[in-house]
C-alpha cells in the first residue's frame, strides 16, 4: 500500500466540502481527525471496490491509490461499500442512536462499527435498491400551530419524482408560504432570535429531508444551517430556508429515478428517498 502525505490532507479536505458543499457558505463542516484515514482504510479493500464497479475500471484501472481516493471523496456518498462488509449509509440508516450522536460525521459511523458496532451484531451491510435508499424521523407536537405549517410543508413534497440528474428545490416545492397559501404563523428564526412568521415549521420539513439526503449518500448543491439550535435534529443536519435567499438544494446522483415520501402520522414526520418504480415493473 501506498503512503500519503500531503496528499491525504488534500483527499480529507475534499471530503468536508462535499458533506458540506460551498455554496452554503455558512454550512458547518466535518471535523477532520488524524485517526480518520485508518478507520476510512479499515472498511476498503482495493480489490474488491476495483470488482465491484466496472465504471471505476474504465475510469481509474487497478490504482489503490486512486481508487481509494475515489472512496473516500464520492463511493461514500453514493452509497458504494468499499470491502463487502461496511456500506456508512446503512449503518447510518439503520440506527437512530447513532444519528442522533454522529450526525453527519461518516468518520464516526465508521470508527463506531470498528470499535463497538461489529461486536454487537449491528448490520452494515449495503442493501439493494429494492427499499429505502435513506430515511430520517423528526417529532412535532399536534396540538401545536405549528404542526399545520410541518404537515403541508410535507405534503408538498410528498411523491415527488426526481429523474436521474433531475434537480430539486425546496423552496419552488413548497411555495407560495402564505397565508393564502394555507400556511398558519408559527414561531421562526429572525435574527438570532426565536418570532412570529407565517410558516413557522417548514424548516422541520427541510432539516428532515436533508438528514434523509445525508442518510442517502446525496450530496447536496445548498444547505444552510439554522442561526440557533433546533430540537428535532443534531446539529449539523438542520437545514434552514428563507424565500428568495437560503434554499435547500440537491440533484438526483443515481441512474434510476427516485422518489421523495414526506409522511406525516401522529406527530412523526417521516421523510424518504428511494427507488421509483412505475406500476408493472
């Protein structure tokens, strides 16, 4: 195996900025550990990820190097496993504990499984396109005004279909937050400070799908973070909107078409990205 050196610096700093792309200039980034290259190496083996994708044959030959590079700056977020074993967005889907400790610090799932997750039996393994590419669960309180604004947000965005390349923008899909638009006030962030918008809640909708899009290896074109914390997400998975300036960004990255399902039941919000089939197939 090759060493790295200041090449490796480079390769982890590409990392962060596509879990957090720049166009969302306020976007916190991942913290990048020097522990984090032999917990990335851990779960790679060269062989098998150069067997497994033919397209990476074509593209990089048998370069461990290259094709660990590869791995680390887009396998991961398009949900490629790069030994068999380990696939982060599954182990990251799978497990709620670990999303509310990790957030989007792939670096941790992985250290978690090698250190603990393995020994307790936890599934890593990557799954078919057959079920949910990713999926993440946000609480709300029914009784609250609020609640209106989550559950039209949701529906909203409920069964959209992205077409491979296809791009989607929260903001075009929710709109007009009015309240001709059947939106109700709600409390917001203005500021700094928590006041009375009309909307209030959408923002519980586009956190929820862009954990979703995290869980589903999707990397996103803009996200911004919130100005204060929220409750129904860690932090580093909240993503704020605001018309006209802060948007919430993304682009199909799979061949196949995919779906968007917003659900909402009993004060769980539910959104998920998978598959879509067409009746017959």
């Amino acid at each position: 195996m090759k060493k790295w050196n200041v090449g490796l610096w480079t390769v982890l700093c590409a990392l962060a900025l596509l879990l957090f792309p720049a166009k969302a200039q306020a976007a916190e980034r991942v913290q990048i550990r020097e522990s984090d290259y032999d917990s990335f190496r851990a779960v790679f083996d060269a062989e098998y990820y150069y067997n497994a994708y033919g397209d990476l044959q074509a593209a990089i030959g048998y370069d461990e190097e290259g094709l660990f590079r590869h791995f680390i700056s887009y396998g991961i977020f398009e949900g490629r496993t790069g030994d068999g074993e380990f696939c982060f967005r599954t182990y990251m889907e799978s497990y709620g504990d670990l999303q509310a400790a990790f957030g989007a610090d792939y670096a941790a799932y992985c250290r978690h499984y090698l250190e603990y997750g393995r020994a307790e039996g936890r599934t890593a393994a990557v799954r078919e396109n057959g079920g949910s590419i990713g999926s993440y669960t946000t609480v709300y309180n029914v009784s609250e005004q609020r609640a209106v604004n989550v559950e039209l947000a949701a529906s909203k965005i409920n069964g959209t279909v992205l077409q491979p390349g296809e791009r989607f923008s929260y903001n075009s899909a929710v709109s007009p937050i009015s309240l001709g638009g059947g939106y109700v006030m709600g409390p917001a962030f203005s500021g700094g400070r928590v006041v009375e918008g009309v909307g209030g809640g959408v923002c519980q909708v586009s956190s929820t799908l862009y954990a979703a899009l995290v869980m589903s290896g999707i990397p996103v074109t803009e996200r911004h973070p919130h100005s204060l914390p929220v409750e129904y997400v860690p932090r580093g998975l909240d993503a704020t909107i605001v018309i006209g300036s802060k948007d919430l960004r993304f682009a199909n990255s799979f061949s196949y078409p995919i779906e968007i399902t917003a659900v909402t039941e009993e004060g769980r919000l539910t959104v998920s990205l998978r598959p879509y089939v067409t009746e017959g197939e």
